[in-house]
C-alpha cells in the first residue's frame, strides 16, 4: 500500500518537529541558568567554552585539579547539562551571545579573536 508512506513520512517529520524543539528549549534553559553561576564558575565556564581540560584549568586559575573537577561538576548541575562537551557548547554560545565576540574565522579572518581576547592589531601578525 502506497498510503501507509505519506503517513510514516509525516509522523516521523512531526517526530523531528517535537524533538527540534524539545532540543532548543534545554538550549534555552542552560544558558537562562549561566547567571546562576558564581564569578569563580564563570571564570572556569569561560575556560570550558575553549575545550579546556581540568589540568588546564587549573594550572591558568591556580587552583588544584581537584578543585577544578568540582568546580565543573556545579556547572554541569546548575545548567543541567549532561556532559562538559555540553557545557563549553553553552558557554561558546554565551560567550557570542553576550559579549558579541567574533568566531574565530567566521567571515572576516582581519576581525577575528578568541574568546575573551581583543582583535588582532592591523600589522601584528
């Protein structure tokens, strides 16, 4: 029967709708919850949003390892996120949205910066 595919075809399009939408709103959700964080998360946040390990952060904070592991664990609970990948994807997301700071190579590679950085100086290389 060739009626039985437009139907399949359209739940599993409707499927996709509710789970698009389900997805955006835990999106919404976590970075609604980024000024729950303490200025100490944030700085450990922002440090995650660059893909950086618990080592790595805390040698740059000058904190032990331990506390850096911590410090992510309450970020993942307060943005109930599942995993750190999740968290730095928040806290990119943040980052541009909150600060206006450009991606990396977006469009124009002249204005481009890291997060948290100023743009190249025109000349510097």
């Amino acid at each position: 029967m060739r009626t039985a595919e437009p139907l399949t075809e359209s739940r599993q399009l409707v499927a996709a709708r509710q789970a698009a939408l389900i997805h955006q709103h835990v999106w919404d959700a976590a970075l609604a919850r980024v000024p729950l964080l303490s200025e100490r998360e944030l700085d450990v946040f922002r440090m995650l949003a660059k893909g950086s390990s618990n080592r790595t952060i805390a040698t740059h904070l000058v904190i032990t390892e331990r506390t850096a592991k911590a410090h992510v664990a309450r970020i993942l609970a307060k943005l109930a996120v599942e995993s750190r990948l999740q968290a730095g994807i928040v806290g990119f997301a943040w980052e541009i949205l909150t600060h206006s700071v450009a991606v990396p190579c977006a469009t124009d590679p002249t204005r481009c910066h890291p997060l948290g950085g100023s743009p190249p100086r025109a000349g510097n290389a």
